[in-house]
C-alpha cells in the first residue's frame, strides 16, 4: 500500500466497483505508460469514450484536462498521448452528457448524515461550479423522488466521511446496467 492519505482516482474507481457500485467501465495509464494497442481496443469497445486526466496529487492539482464522448480513436490517442507525459489518463465509455437528468455530489457520513448538491440537465459534476443548485439534506431528502436510491447504493462504502460525484441518467447505464452511475469518491 502506498503512503498516500487515499488511493489514487483509478483505484477509486476499481473500489466502488468491487462493492458493486455502479460505474462507467474504464483503462487507465499511469504517466508515460500509454499502451496505444489497449487503448485502441477499449476504443473499438465502445461508441465513444470520455478521456479524463488526473494528477499524483490531486489536492494540489484537481481540474485537469479531459475531453468527453470522443467517437475517433485518433482523436483519443492524440490527447491520451499529449497529457500522458504530464499526468494519469483514464479512458472511460462516455454517456451522452445531454441526456444527465441530475448530476452532483453528495456529502455523506451515514444514511442519516448527508448532504447532497446538483443540478438538474445535462452535464457533469465537474460542472457543479456553474450550474444552479439544488441542495437537500438527510432530514428533507424524501421530496427529491429521482434521488431515492443514492443513500442506499453508498451506504456500504467503508469509509467516511466521503464525497461521491454522481449523475442519474434516463435509462441504465454503466458496468452494472443501473440509472444512478458514479464517477468517483474522494475524501471529505
């Protein structure tokens, strides 16, 4: 194990995974390490992927580049390869942003300590900065009906408190076929 305060945002990834979380599926590669063969089949996996970028030390250096639902494998392995050198890229199958129904992030300690932020349209929690914003917390959260299933669905995470980045789709998407898909945990 690393001495590092949480793992890093792939490992993240691959946890709420193993707790049956949903999550969109995903490569990644560490700085350097681009496996253009890989990469080039994850892409024929799918329609299109979303390229997003993370650094080693993501307190320090947390919005980094991405670019989402890239349909040319060409395009992908361009900017995989440009932001290789600088920092971890992790390819996953992208979800048609116009059709987000909700998208936010959800401070969590328990089913009975919470508190949840989104936005309502398309988009994605990277873009909670510029939206309107609807908050509720444990005591109110049964007026929000669409959201009914996120406690539930994180309750299990180990640890607390912990901030998820969620968005809820109008169809099943993701690894686990389910509305409610989850782009990542970090520390509170």
């Amino acid at each position: 194990m690393r001495s590092r305060p949480y793992p890093l945002k792939a490992r993240r990834l691959e946890q709420l995974d193993e707790l049956a979380i949903n999550i969109a599926d995903f490569i990644f590669f560490a700085p350097g390490q681009l496996d253009a063969v890989e990469l080039r089949d994850f892409c024929a996996k799918h329609k299109a992927v979303s390229c997003r970028t993370f650094a080693e030390d993501e307190d320090k250096d947390f919005k980094t580049p991405v670019k989402y639902e890239i349909t040319d494998a060409d395009e992908v392995e361009r900017f995989a390869r440009a932001q290789n050198d600088k920092y971890y890229v992790l390819v996953n199958e992208a979800l048609p942003l116009k059709d987000s129904v909700i998208a936010g992030n959800i401070y969590f300690n328990s089913p009975e300590d919470f508190i949840c932020e989104y936005f309502r349209g398309p988009g994605t929690p990277r873009d909670i900065d510029n939206r309107k914003l609807e908050h509720v917390d444990a005591a109110h959260f049964g007026s929000v009906d669409e959201l009914r299933q996120l406690p539930e669905a994180i309750s299990r995470f180990p640890y607390r408190p912990v901030i998820f980045e969620f968005s809820l789709y109008p169809y099943p998407v993701g690894k686990r076929h389910n509305r409610l898909i989850f782009w990542e945990w970090r520390k509170a």
